[in-house]
C-alpha cells in the first residue's frame, strides 16, 4: 500500500504488543496495544530509530483499533483520539497512520481485496473537525482556554453531524 518506509515499520511494528499475551487469553489479545507501545519506544531506544518511526509506530499500536472501529466510537472520542494523536499538526503522520491500518486489515489472506472504509470515515472526521474555523469563536470573544473549549466543541458537532 505504501513505499514509505516510515509507514511500513508502523504497519510492521504495530502488534508487537500481542506477543505478551498471556497464553490462558488466547486467541484475545486485550491491552495488547498499550503494551506494543511500551515494546516500540524501547525497541527504538535500544536500536536507535529515528523519532519519526518509532512515533508513528507508537500512534498506530495505541489508536489501530480506533480506526477500524469508528462507527462504533463517539464523536468525542474520534476528537480525542485525533487530538491524542497531533492530526491537526501533523496530518501526513495522520495519513501515513490510515494507510498503516488499512495494511493491517488487509494483512490476512482472506481480507486482501476488501475496501477498507473506516480510513475513509476517519478522514471524513478529521476534514470536518479540521474545517472549523477559530476566527469565528474569537469574534465571539473567545480566548485561552475558553476558546480551546468553544474548538473542541464545535469540532465534536461537526463530526457528530457527519456521522449521526
């Protein structure tokens, strides 16, 4: 899906975490994104990654299963998770996250061919979220946190919008 190979160390590194399931859990690997977070940040510390890698990587073992279930995830919690996640500073580590989950959704030989929409839906949220203007908040006398507030707001309207 992708030549980047900022993006393929991510779609490579992004279930390191399952590897520390406990056997009697099998075949749930519950919390096995958080623990990949932690096996990513030494892993890349231990062998020196370039930041960018191993921040894309942590994104993507923290949020994948946010990708691939946002129709069942809340307006506020897509919000968060692109706030978590730097999209609104850093949109092409957004993408490269995207196509790092639709790799992993077709990772299985089965699963080769299908059309993965819940990139497409994150997209869709982050453009309405991205498309909320501040000038019309700070017309309003909006400022500091007021406006952080007043932001996420209406970020959250205009993703519940869209998908409700």
């Amino acid at each position: 899906l992708s030549q980047d190979p900022i993006t393929r160390f991510a779609a490579l590194c992004h279930d390191l975490g399952k590897g520390q399931t406990p056997q009697h859990e099998w075949p749930s690997h519950h919390g096995h994104e958080e623990r990949g977070v932690a096996l990513i940040r030494g892993f890349c510390e231990r062998y020196r990654v370039p930041h960018v890698y191993r921040d894309l990587a942590m994104i993507t073992s923290r949020f994948h299963l946010h990708c691939h279930k946002i129709e069942e995830l809340k307006p506020t919690t897509i919000l968060q998770t692109l706030e978590k996640m730097d999209a609104f500073r850093q949109p092409d580590r957004f993408y490269q996250f995207l196509i790092a989950c639709e790799a992993d959704a077709k990772g299985r030989t089965d699963r080769t061919t299908i059309d993965y929409v819940q990139a497409g839906r994150f997209r869709e949220a982050y453009e309405l979220a991205k498309a909320v203007g501040v000038a019309p908040l700070i017309a309003l006398g909006a400022t500091g946190e007021v406006l952080g507030q007043r932001l996420h707001q209406a970020r959250v309207k205009a993703i519940e919008q869209a998908f409700h």
